[in-house]
C-alpha cells in the first residue's frame, strides 16, 4: 500500500470524526486530493514501456506510442538536496512536433541508468 493511499484514509477518518462544518469541509477536499494523487500514483506508474519496435509513455488517461526512429533518449545527473540525481530524458519528434519526458527513478520503477542501458539494446544499433 503506497503512503498516498495511507494519507487518503487518514484524511477520511478524520472527515468521518469530525463535527466542525469548516473541518469537514477541508477534511473532504484534502481526501479527494489524496485519494487522486494515491490513484495517479497506482495506475500511472511505472510510465514508461518498451519493445524492439519503439516506447510508449503512459499517463493517467492515455498511452502515447512512438518508434524507434522517432526517439532519443539521455541520461541527465543534476544536484537536487544535496545529491546526485539520474533522470532518462526522452526527447520524440513526429510530425514536427517534439515532445520532452523528463523521467526519474519514481517513474521508472528503476534506476535511470539502467533503463537507458536496457532501452539501448531494445533499440538495437542506430
């Protein structure tokens, strides 16, 4: 169970035990809230799927395909709070439109290096 979840319930135990009409009200649109993140966070990850034809990128209400010829992808380390961080950022073009997906471990379910090692040999030689 993921802390969102946790949080959601949280938020709607208190929503249930309290009797102050303004508590109640905060309490009910912090459990909405909560139980949407909770439910982003269940289906919409990991986000990212591939196959020796190309990757799709999922999000909450739809699945975006796109071939090998139209992606590339890098690894990117930044400082954040004090720590290295690897992200997989994948660039696609189709039509003339470019898309940009920043993606972490969080996303990935996995380390960014590794799935960029592993998208390599999906992708084949280029």
């Amino acid at each position: 169970m993921s802390v969102g979840w946790v949080l959601a319930a949280g938020a709607t135990v208190w929503l249930v035990f309290t009797t102050d009409p303004a508590g109640r009200v905060i309490a009910a649109v912090a459990a909405l809230v909560l139980a949407f993140a909770a439910l982003f966070g269940s289906i919409a990850r990991p986000r990212l799927a591939a196959s020796p034809m190309g990757l799709s990128v999922r999000g909450l209400f739809r699945t975006e395909e796109w071939s090998w010829a139209e992606v590339s992808t890098r690894v990117l380390h930044t400082q954040r709070l004090g720590r290295r961080v690897a992200v997989l950022e994948i660039e696609v073009t189709r039509d003339e439109l470019e898309r940009l997906f920043v993606l972490g471990r969080l996303d990935l379910g996995a380390d960014p290096e590794d799935v960029a090692a592993q998208l390599g040999e999906l992708r084949g030689p280029a």
